[in-house]
C-alpha cells in the first residue's frame, strides 16, 4: 500500500522523458515518486482527487533571505546602495534570533501556500532558520551570509560560523536540509577571504550562494580595486563551478557569460529585484544559449515584495521578451523550466520533475478558476495567468504540508500575529537608535 495517490489531475511531469498526461496519476511513497502514468494499480492510505487541477512539481526559489519577510514595505523606492547601507543594514543590526524565527516561519507559511517546495537562504541567525525549516516540512539548502568587508580578524570569525553551521546543518532533517557556505559577494568580502571561503567548502564537500554582480557599481567598484569585473575575479582564483550558485549575474559581459557556462555556475535569476532596485536587466535568453542552467529566485521580501514564484516566472518572461524587444524570447514552458527543474539542479536535489524515483515535492494548482478559464495551454495559463494563491495542494518529501489551501504543518493565525508583532517591535528598537 502506498501512501498517496493523486489521481484525475492533469498531469505536468516536466520529464521530457514521459510528457504531460491530460488525465493522470501520481503515486508516492516514503517520500518519493514511485508511479507517474495514465492510470495505476496502486492503493493508498490516502487519496487525492486532483480534478480540475494541473498536477507539477513544486518550485525551487533559488535566492531568498527568508527572515527578511519582516522588512516587506519597509524601505521602497530607493536606490540599492541607499536601500541596503541607510535602511536595511541598520534595521539588520537591531534583528534578534527571534525575529529571524518570526520572519522566516512567515516566509515558509507564504511559500508553502504559494507552490514553493524548497529555497536556497541566506541570512543570520541560521541555526534558528534551520528549525523552522526542519518543522515546517519544506526543503532548503541554508547559508550563513557572511560579510567580511576587507577586515581579516572578522574574515575569520565569519568563516568559523560559516563553517560551524555547514558542519552541523548538512544533511539534516531527513536530507531536506543542506547547508552552504555564503560570502555575501564580491565586493563585500576580499579576494582573500573568498580564496579561503573555497578551500573550505571543497574541504567540507559543501556549496557556495553568492551574489555576483548584481549593480553597476559593483561592476565599477572591482574594475577600480581589482582592474577586471567580478567575474574574471573570481575566475582567476579557480572559485567556479557546479557547486557555485550566483545570484543576479546582471552585469555580464560576454566573456563572463561564457566562463559562467563554461564552468557550470548556476546563475539564479531574480527579476522582480533587479527591476524594483533598477539593477539592470540580467542576460537570461543568452546564458540560455550557452547551455548555462539558470534557475529563479525572489530575493528577499525586502526588495520584492513577495516570495511568489508565479510572479517570478511571469516578469522573468516579460522582462526578456522587452530587453530583446523579441516576444518569442524565454517562451513559457522554459522559464517553468528555470522555476523547476534548473532550480533543483542547482540545489542538488532530485526533483524539478514528477519521475519515478524522485522527491515527492508535488503541489496541486486550481485551475477550475475565472482568470485561468478558458485552458489552451497549460504552461501558458501558469505562467500568464495564475497566481501564488491558485495552489491547493503541496506535497514535500511525501507529507501534504497544505491539503485544499489549509495548511497542515503551521499554525497561520499565530505565524501572522507574531511577524506583525516581531516587525513592529524591530522597527520601534532601530527608530529609537536613529
Ligand atoms: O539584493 C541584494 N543585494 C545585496 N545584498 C542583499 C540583497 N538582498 C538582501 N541582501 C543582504 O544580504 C545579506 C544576506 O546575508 C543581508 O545583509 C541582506 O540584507
Ligand atoms: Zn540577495
């Protein structure tokens, strides 16, 4: 017996192996995928009517920094370098581990309701992250953002809590959880330290979540201090490779966007960002050509103002399909793709797809709704029309974390009632100090 059939779904594998099935099942059991097809001998303690919805993978958000749901409409319409050193880093000063607690369980609350089976974080206090992760039920790969800032003596107390965290989070909670290491970017922390930030994580087989040029003024700052771009930084001190994520990746010259495919870098895309902070427009379609895997991140709530991978996916086109003044560019079913499949990649983990043998992280979206009526395609109603809100069900590692848009795992009333009380209590201490 297994234990749970989704059946009467219309089914969006995202395996170019086995297609789309208009009409069928998914079977799982201790946490993976053990049948997808047209119909199933199976039983199951638990049976799933899917009718009227499109069965698919979850999304992966590859660059979030969770915690800072806290800061949802607390500094807009300002300029990055104003909006991280005037605004947030200040705020960030004030943070406690419980309102990192507060804020992370409202981002796991909102992507758990949103579609979103696992995120790649950034942030403080990450022991606490890691234990709302662990009892929410999503799946996450964790890092300590680590700012280093030139200062050698703080490089290595960074780099001993980057360390100490990697040692005890990889692997935990069942594998849901991983944890990398996160230099917080290139002109944030120095060449030095960045060397160092690799040797060990190739020693402790762990990854690296970085930001790479995400401005022009960090384009022009490396050129001044370094004589070359981040890229070529980072290239030239051996730091790319498969276990490298890079968020942003917007000021790319061509060159850059080679040696970041030639070396498998993931590069997580996060348009809502990039456009709310007039960073610039990433070079997606071209990276895209070069057969480099490009995956999909919000960002912090900060600087988006949600963590809703609908709407990622839908500017994520939109934006393409403007820069390249092209409205064929990142068509519809590529950039769920990015959102599913190429974000697991670049996470490692075996999912993006609905194949037997994979992760059971499965969600349920409504289309039985007026904005996703009539349905022609379902890649397009997805990705054009729905929204965050639309997704019944989510499934993740097995365990239905949201079953007919209730959530099972959280307790929502008090996840909203402690994050409003957590924010305004934060804003009072960082008003009080300026
Ligand atoms: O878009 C961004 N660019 C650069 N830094 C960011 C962005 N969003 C958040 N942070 C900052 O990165 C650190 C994570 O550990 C935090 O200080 C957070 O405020
Ligand atoms: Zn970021």
């Amino acid at each position: 017996m297994a234990d749970i059939i989704i059946k009467n779904g219309n089914v969006l594998t995202m395996d170019p192996e086995l297609g789309d099935l208009k009409n069928g099942v998914v079977v799982i059991d201790d946490g993976s995928i053990v049948e997808v097809a047209e119909s199933t001998e199976a039983t199951a303690d638990t049976v799933i009517d899917a009718r009227g919805g499109v069965v698919m993978p979850g999304f992966v958000n590859t660059h979030t920094h969770a915690g800072m749901t806290l800061f949802r409409g607390y500094a807009d319409d300002l300029p990055l370098a104003s909006w991280l050193q005037d605004h947030i880093w200040p705020a960030e000063a004030e943070l406690t581990a419980s309102d990192v607690v507060a804020g992370t369980n409202l981002a796991c609350l909102e992507m758990i309701k949103s579609g979103t089976v696992a995120f790649a974080d950034m942030y403080f206090f990450m022991e606490e992250v890691g234990k709302v992760v662990e009892s929410s039920g999503l799946r996450a790969a964790l890092s300590y953002g680590m700012i280093e800032l030139g200062d050698a003596e703080k490089g290595k107390n960074e780099l001993k809590k980057g360390k100490g965290f990697v040692n005890e989070w990889n692997g935990k909670a069942d594998g849901r959880i991983s944890a990398m290491y996160g230099p917080h970017a290139p002109n944030t922390c120095s060449k030095d330290f960045l060397i160092k930030v690799k040797e060990q994580a190739v020693a402790d087989n762990a990854k690296i979540h970085i930001h790479v040029l995400e401005t022009e003024a960090e384009l022009n700052q490396m050129k001044e201090q370094y004589g070359m771009c981040s890229v070529n930084m980072l290239d030239s001190i051996d730091f790319f490779g498969p276990d490298v994520l890079a968020a942003h990746c917007v000021w790319l010259s061509d060159g850059d966007m080679d040696i970041l495919a030639n070396n498998n870098v993931n590069i997580s895309h996060n348009p809502v960002s990039n456009m709310k902070l007039a960073s610039g427009v990433a070079p997606v379609t071209k990276l895209l050509d070069r057969d480099a895997n490009v995956c999909l991140g919000t960002d912090g709530c900060a600087s988006n103002n949600n963590l809703d991978m609908f709407d990622e996916m839908k500017t994520a086109t939109l934006l393409q399909k403007v820069d390249t003044m092209d409205p064929t560019a990142l068509p519809a079913r590529k950039v769920l793709e990015m959102a599913t499949i190429n974000g697991a990649k670049a996470l490692d983990i075996k999912g993006g797809m609905l194949r037997k043998g994979y992760n059971a992280d499965v969600i349920i979206v409504d289309m039985n709704r007026s904005h996703l009526t009539p349905l022609f395609d379902v890649p397009s109603q997805l990705v054009y029309s729905a929204g965050g809100s639309d997704v019944r069900t989510s499934i993740v590692n097995g365990k239905v974390l949201m079953d007919d848009h209730k959530v099972l795992c959280m307790d929502e009333q008090k996840i909203i009632d402690d994050a409003k009380e957590a924010a305004s209590d934060l804003v009072s201490r960082v008003d009080a100090k300026n």
